[in-house]
C-alpha cells in the first residue's frame, strides 16, 4: 500500500511538470501599452453608453380593434423580442424599455382574438 502512495507521489510529480511549454516565451510580448488612465487620453466625442432609456407608448382604443383580447409584440429591427403579451384595448399603454444605442427603431404589432381584426404593424423612430 506504501508503494501505491509513492507512485502516485511520483506520477503527480511528473504530470505537474508537463505543464506549458512549446510556444514562443512568455517575454516575447510584443509592444506594451500602458494601462494608466492618465496616459490613455479619450476623444471628446467617445461614448461610453450601450443603452438608452425609452418609453414605449400606444392608444389602443384608436386603433379601432374589435377583439375583445387584444395582444401587443415589441421588437428590435434584429428581431429580440422586448415585449409580448396582452394589453387592455380601452387603456393608455406605456412600457420603458433599455435599447440598444445602435438600434434606432422599435417595431410592433398589435393584434386580437377577433378573425375580422388584421394585424397593424409600426415603428416608433428613436
């Protein structure tokens, strides 16, 4: 049994140090940028921000549906869904949303339970 417990000492020993090895050296970095932040000056232009705040708002009721369970879809150009379900047709609807600064445009559909009632789709320009 003490034997067992050596060999595996000495197996371990091995494997630990066959570790790396093969690839250029560790010194050979290359060109070394500071990592200060007093020596990386930012344009006065940059922009730091990935989202922007928007409320969301629709008047159901003028859209004339004549379902009585109306539903709402909110979505991206790219298609991320930001909102799905059901909404109340005589009530005001308002939702804040966190979009992306690169998209400038939310799309949505409304539509209902009612077969007479087609799908209105729109786009609200951010």
């Amino acid at each position: 049994m003490k034997n067992i417990f050596w060999f595996f000492i000495f197996v371990v020993g091995i494997l630990a140090g066959c570790g790396g090895g093969g690839g250029a050296s560790s010194s050979d970095t290359g060109n070394v940028s500071s990592t200060l932040l007093s020596e990386n000056a930012v344009p006065s232009n940059a922009r730091f921000k990935q989202y922007q705040n928007h409320l969301f708002e629709l008047q159901p009721q003028e859209l004339g549906m004549a379902g009585d369970t109306v539903f709402l879809k909110v979505y991206l150009s790219s298609g991320s869904v930001l909102f799905l379900g059901q909404i109340d047709k005589y009530s005001n609807f308002a939702l804040p949303l966190s979009v992306p600064v690169r998209d400038k445009v939310l799309k949505y559909d409304l539509f209902s339970d009612f077969d007479g009632d087609q799908t209105i789709s729109g786009e609200v320009v951010l």
